[in-house]
C-alpha cells in the first residue's frame, strides 16, 4: 500500500486538503504548467480546483496522489497511478510543480520519493512517466531520479496546436537501466 504521507527534504508529500483551493488555483491557472500536462484544464478556475479537490481531498483520500506542500503550502502535485489488466505490475507517474519553485530540486526529491514507495509494492517491476518532447527541465528531473529514456513515440500528441513527440522515460526493478528490447526474456 502507497503511504499517504512521504517526507521530503524540500517538501512534504500529503494528501490534498479543502483548504487547497486558493493555492491550487494560484498555482495550477499558469499557462507554463498547463503547457507540460495532459489533463489540467486551461485557465484553471475555482470550479476545476473545487472538482479535483472533491476526489483528491476525499476521506479517505486516493490512494498515491499527493500535495507537495512547501512551507506549509501545496504548490503542486504528484501521483501514482496503477496500471490494470496486462500493465498491472506498473505504476504511471505525473506531476506539476508552481512555477517559482521550479529548478530547486523538489521535484526531483518527490519522484524519487514515490518511486520507492512503488518499488516497496513486492509486485511492482516498472514505473514510467510520458513527458512531452519540448520538456527537457521534466526529462532532467527523471534522469536524476534513476529513469531512463525508454522510447519516443513520433507525432503522438497535440497540445496547444502543436503536434509533438512524446516521450517515455521508465525504471525497473529487475532489468537494470538502460532496458534493452533486444536482450533475452527474464
């Protein structure tokens, strides 16, 4: 089972609050944000924090999502998502981060924080993340935590009027990285 509260040296992993709202529409309605995520809602209203905040800040919350709260406010989120019928040994990570927070390491301490938390699953082999081609500083964050770009899928997306390549970047825990297709099956 996924903690519901992992801390960090820079931020506190918990789980969302009502009393979010205010921050997370100050946080979330940046068009830099939306521009890199593939279901936040632009301009992000009261009405999407009150919607998001009725699943997320439920009791008992959703089992891996997560506030980054720093200071004492959450300025972002991140969450595990498990996979289901033949990807059920996998978890999919996302998050976003405040803007002004950006570059100072959060980001990277929290997925590493919630991949361990996945790898403590005795079923889990794999955790992976998509990222957009044009998002280096979210490509950088994985590579510091240990992932490994695993594929590019060409022209997979469209954002923003943009057609672009997206981008999967994983870790194992028996393959070791980088992951070879070629190699013999396990």
């Amino acid at each position: 089972m996924i903690p519901s509260r992992i801390a960090c040296t820079r931020s506190l992993l918990r789980p969302w609050r009502p009393a979010d709202q205010a921050a997370l529409v100050r946080h979330a309605d940046d068009r830099a944000v939306w521009r890199n995520l593939r279901r936040l809602p632009h301009p992000f209203t009261r009405a999407d924090a009150e919607a998001w905040l009725a699943f997320a800040a439920a009791d008992p919350p959703p089992e891996g999502i997560f506030a980054i709260d720093v200071g004492g406010e959450a300025v972002g989120t991140i969450a595990l998502e498990r996979g289901e019928n033949i990807e059920a040994l996998s978890y999919e990570v996302g998050y976003w981060l405040a803007r002004p927070l950006w570059g100072r390491g959060i980001m990277t301490e929290a997925v590493l924080a919630v991949t361990a938390a996945a790898f403590a699953e005795p079923d889990v082999v794999r955790v992976f993340a998509p990222v957009f081609s044009w998002n280096a500083a979210s490509m950088r964050v994985l590579e510091k935590a240990g992932y490994a770009r695993e594929a590019v899928l060409v022209r997979a997306g469209v954002k923003d009027g943009t057609v672009m390549d997206r981008v999967i970047y994983a870790i194992t825990r028996d393959t070791g990285l980088p992951y070879s297709p070629f190699a013999a099956p396990r």
